[in-house]
C-alpha cells in the first residue's frame, strides 16, 4: 500500500473520531502504546541494556489501526484476541448489560455518613 493510501486511512480515520488519535477503548495513544510494548517513538527498545536486547527494532509502526468504525491500537486487539480465545465473548456481553443497566449495583454510592 503506498504512503499516500495511509495518510488517507489515517485522517479519515481521525476524522471518525472527533480528531482524536487515541484509541476509542483504551484512549492510548500511539506512543503510549508503543511504549506499553516496550519501545519509543522511534522504535528501539527502551531497556535493551537492562534486558541484554541487541539489535531489536519495532520494524512496523502501525500500532494503531485507523481502518475501523473508531481507532483501535494493538493492546485492545489482543486483549480482544484473548477474549475469543478463551470463549469469554459471553461474558463480555453480559457485562457490557450490567454497566448499562446495573450501574448502582456495580459502583454502589459513597457512604456520606455514620
């Protein structure tokens, strides 16, 4: 795919999002993610001489995809990974149910007094 094709992914995408380049789950952005996996903006590892790690690059920056409905970076995608793995889906819907119509029950109120 070309660069011109990317750049056009990228701010369409932006532009579903209100111009947030963060992720629409999670709301990292792309350098936090990068950082989450243990690289810097620029891709080299952040603690390769603690670690003993030679020669270790991120060789693909697309830790954010900008193709979907919403932005959506690595992190999120393979925590959703996991939860399909493990047959979890259910679970998910259930509680995406709950926090929609179980809210006081999840998150009780503040006890303001004795």
């Amino acid at each position: 795919m070309g660069l011109e094709q990317l750049f056009h992914e990228y701010f369409s995408g932006l532009d579903r999002a209100g111009n947030k380049d963060r992720c629409y789950l999670c709301c990292r952005t792309p350098a936090e993610v990068k950082h989450f996996f243990g690289f810097a903006e620029d891709g080299t590892p952040l603690n390769a001489a603690q670690f003993g790690i030679e020669d270790v690059v991120l060789d693909r920056f697309d830790v954010m995809s900008y193709r979907g409905v919403r932005p959506v970076c690595a992190v999120c995608q393979l925590n959703f990974d996991g939860i399909s793995l493990l047959g979890e889906q259910g679970v998910v819907h259930e509680l995406q149910g709950e926090m929609e119509h179980s809210r006081e029950r999840l998150w009780p109120a503040q006890n303001t007094g004795p």
